[in-house]
C-alpha cells in the first residue's frame, strides 16, 4: 500500500512538473509579429536613405502594400465557397446540347464562370462573384466579380465586370467557350466602389480631450520622395509611441525631378499619392487645418483655459524625453540649418530602439491602385515586362559608361530574345519619353507602354472625375511620381520580369564600382 502510495505521489508530483514548465514556456512564448518584423525589414530596405542626401529611386516605389503578410496561394474554401471544389458537376438542369440560349439564372452558369476563371487567371488570389445576367447575345452572360492580385499584400479587392460566352456540351455540361475582355460585361456594370478619403470631422466637445503631436513644415518639404516617407513615417511612430494624434499636413511638395520643367511643385494633395482613407482608420490622425481651426477656437472660448502645448526646437530631445509631459499638444519646430531640420533626424541614434516606422499604415492612393489594375486587365493579367532606366543616367557617360548602349532597342531585342517567347504581351515600364523609341520591338512581341493608356487619366477618365474634388475643381497633372508608381505596380505583376541592372547592362545601379 505504502508503495502505492509512494508510486501515486510521484506520478503526481511529475504531473505538476510538466504542467508547471509548460505554463512558464507559454508565458514566456511570443509569437512573431509579421506588421512589427515587416517593419523592420522596411527599415532595412530604407535604411540606406539615412544620410542627409536623399536620392530619387525610379525603379520600385515601395510602400505598406508591399511588406505585408503574402497572400496564400490558394483562396480559403470558406471565401471562394463550394464552386473551386473540382467534383462539382455543372450539368444542366434541362439537357439541350447545341442550344444557343443560355439561362444564366442557373447556379450552373455561376460555377462555369468560377472554373473558367480560376484556370484563365491563375494569379488572381481571391473570387467574390454577383448574379450573372444576359449579356450581349441569348449565348453570352455579363457578370461583375472582385479579386485580388496574389502578388499585392494589401487587403484591398478590385473588380471587373466581363462578358461570358457559354454553350452546352453533349454530356449537358456548361462549359465556357470565350471569355470577354477587361470590363466587357456592360450589363454587369456598377459604380466602383467610392473612394471615400475626405476628411474625418472630429467634433469640438471630442477635440479638447485629446492629445497631439504636431510637426511643424522642415527642410523635407521640396525633397524627393523617399525622404518624405522616411520622415512622415518617423512622425507616425513617434505618435504612436507617444499615444498621441498626429497631425498631418496634407499639402505636399514633389521634387523637381518629377516635373518637366525640373521645378518643384507645392500644393500638392497627399491623397493623390497615398490612401489616406485607410490611414484615417488604422492610425490616430487628424488633417492640419482642421486641427489649428480647433486650437484656435477653443483658445478663443476659453480664454482662462487654452490647451497647454509645449514647443521642441531640438529634435535630440528624445521621444522617450516627451513621454512624461502631459501637455495637449507637443510641437516641434523645424528651423535650425539643413539637415538638422529633417523630420526623420528625430528618430536617428538612440530613439531607433523604440521608434518603428509603421509601413503597414501607408498605402498607395487606390486611384493609382485602380489605374494599374485597369492596365493589367487590358493586357488579362497575361504579360511580361522589362524595365528600362535610361534618362539622366544614360547620359552620364562617367558614371553609367555601358547604360545609354544597352538600353538602345536593338540591344535590348538581343536580351529579350533569350528571356521572352516571340509573340508575348510586353510591358515595358521606363522612363524614357521618346515617342516611338522602343517600335522595332513590336517586331517580334504585342509591345505596351504607360502612354498607350492615357485615357484613364485623360479629362473624361474616372481618375479624372474623382481627384478634380480634392483640388476644388482644378486640373490635376498626371506627374511624374504617379507615372513611376504605376509603372512599377505594372512591372511587379508581370509573369516574367527583366530588369535594367543585372540584365540588361553589366553597369552598376549607382555607378561605376558600386556593385
């Protein structure tokens, strides 16, 4: 019995043992963070813009989108449904093989089209399908769908509307016999989804009570684009460090390197460029103007009581320094000699350790995003694309000895002859503006460039209709940023993709010895 006992007493002593260690290790345990470690690979990748001279970088613009969790490459069943599932008959309820008419009311219809789909573009990540209508003929049925590149990271649908053309096959199955091209299906057709970034109007009993961040305009106002991400992003996560609303200045200056004339332009609307719909939501932000509007408001009605700030001229007074104060507003001046008005100068040396850029929170503008999603459906998501740098840097004889010959278009028909099959859709993303330069490619493969699709941003484009609100009815140019932007969300989603650097010339990317 004793030894009975003493046998229990051990097996429960070992018992508790175990359950003991596996508690510690569970609290111990943290899971990776893929939005913390996608930050800091960012940072990795921007790391090499810390110096004071910012270059522009004209071959990917990357932001949020592109840092995210990937996309799987198969749809979760509970999205697509039952329709992907490859025993799923498509009989049709009334056999009539060889009939012209077409009820596409029939769930059949619906599956047909699911199937066509995911065999027709198989790099689409995600099918979300409405109600098939009658299309153009009694053969053809219209049906608007939303899907999602798997190369995009984002969480953002897009969607297309196409015509289908189906018959009845001897065994009484659907089957589609042509599928329409990009926005084919009129009958499908619906209003694209709003994009809905005006301003959050936060009320003035809400506005007193909290606390901000405000950043007055530096020395990165006017500078390219990768220094003003590095710098917004800097005040972001000083914010969020902080716990405090960041106020943001949506007019923008673009570099002088986008603009034809070489000259910088002001007065540009942040929304142009990023989604500022998405920012609103995921980040405590407020717009500027709004925000003085309030202060100055508040300061008048309570003359005895304004909201206490407190100004920082020095950006070596660490985040960690602000933290203790609990005044409403923190701000901090910018004036002293370049570079030590740089925003981004606020999370150099020590505050690194506890500042982390939030990527995931800036998007680019999904107009743009629309644009590129409008060319990839003209070419159906089937193409090849070869960037091609030339510009300032092919007439840089010292720098880039190799560059201006290379990218000559007999010299890149050599290269390409090896890389892509004759007869492929070739998109080619450059910033070369010769009208006509690349024709004697078409020789040899069906040749598209960002101008061949000027009309989605010409005057009576949707892009158009929908940016004239943001700069109270004024013209906006289709610039050179956004040219860069799109150019390069095309090039990331082609199959087969050839670059300037490592493939086209044996020159370096940033001169000579700089491999």
């Amino acid at each position: 019995m004793i030894q009975r006992i003493a046998s229990s007493t051990i097996s429960m002593a070992a018992v508790v043992t175990l359950a003991l260690l596996l508690t510690l290790l569970a609290i111990g345990y943290q899971p990776p963070d893929p939005v913390f470690q996608a930050s800091k690979v960012m940072d990795q990748v921007v790391s090499t813009l810390r110096n004071a001279t910012f270059e522009k970088e004209d071959t990917v613009v990357v932001t949020g989108e592109d840092i995210l969790a990937p996309v799987p490459s198969q749809a979760p069943a509970e999205i697509l449904g039952p329709a992907l599932e490859k025993n799923l008959s498509v009989s049709v309820g009334v056999c009539d093989p060889g009939t012209t008419f077409i009820n596409c009311s029939d769930p059949d219809v619906l599956v047909a089209i699911e199937l066509a789909n995911e065999k027709k573009f198989p790099d689409m990540g995600v099918f979300q399908y409405g109600v098939p209508v009658r299309g153009s003929k009694d053969s053809t049925c219209d049906i608007a769908w939303r899907f999602k590149p798997r190369h995009e990271k984002s969480l953002r649908m897009y969607r297309d509307y196409r015509e289908y053309k189906l018959l009845v096959n001897t065994s009484c199955d659907y089957v589609v016999e042509k599928i329409g091209g990009w926005h084919s299906g009129k009958n499908a057709f619906f209003q694209r989804d709003f994009v809905n970034d005006s301003i959050y109007n936060r009320s003035f009993n809400t506005f007193w009570s909290g606390k901000y961040l405000y950043y007055s305009r530096g020395g990165d106002y006017c500078k390219s684009m990768n220094q003003y991400m590095w710098s917004f992003l800097c005040a972001l996560g000083e914010a969020r460090y902080l716990n405090r609303t960041l106020v943001v200045d949506l007019e923008m200056c673009l570099e002088g390197s986008y603009s034809p004339d070489l000259k910088p332009q002001e007065g540009k609307d942040f929304r142009l460029y990023f989604d500022y719909e998405h920012l609103q939501k995921k980040a405590a932000v407020v717009e500027q103007k709004q925000f003085l509007k309030r202060w100055l408001n508040w300061n008048k009605k309570h003359p005895q009581h304004p909201l206490s700030y407190r100004v920082v001229e020095d950006f070596n007074v660490t985040p960690m320094h602000l933290r203790s104060f609990e005044n409403t507003i923190l701000w901090r001046k910018f004036e002293q000699p370049e570079p030590n008005n740089y925003w981004y100068r606020v999370c150099e040396g020590e505050p690194e350790k506890v500042i982390h850029r939030p990527w995931d929170l800036l998007w680019k503008s999904k107009r743009l995003m629309n644009m590129v999603n409008s060319i990839c459906g003209e070419m159906e998501w089937d193409f090849d694309a070869v960037h091609v740098v030339r510009g300032k840097k092919a007439e840089d004889k010292e720098r880039w000895p190799n560059l201006d010959r290379d990218t000559m278009p007999e010299a890149i028909m050599e290269k390409l002859e090896k890389e892509v099959e004759e007869g492929r859709t070739l998109y080619i993303a450059t910033n070369e503006r010769l009208e006509g330069y690349f024709d004697k490619l078409r020789a040899k493969y069906r040749v598209h460039l960002l101008s061949d699709f000027k009309s989605l941003w010409g005057p009576h484009s949707l892009w158009y209709n929908q940016t004239m609100p943001l700069t109270r009815n004024k013209r906006v140019e289709f610039d050179g940023y956004m040219r860069a932007e799109v150019d390069s969300e095309v090039f990331l989603r082609a199959k087969k993709r050839i670059e300037t650097f490592g493939h086209l010339t044996s020159d370096c990317k940033d001169g000579v010895n700089t491999c």
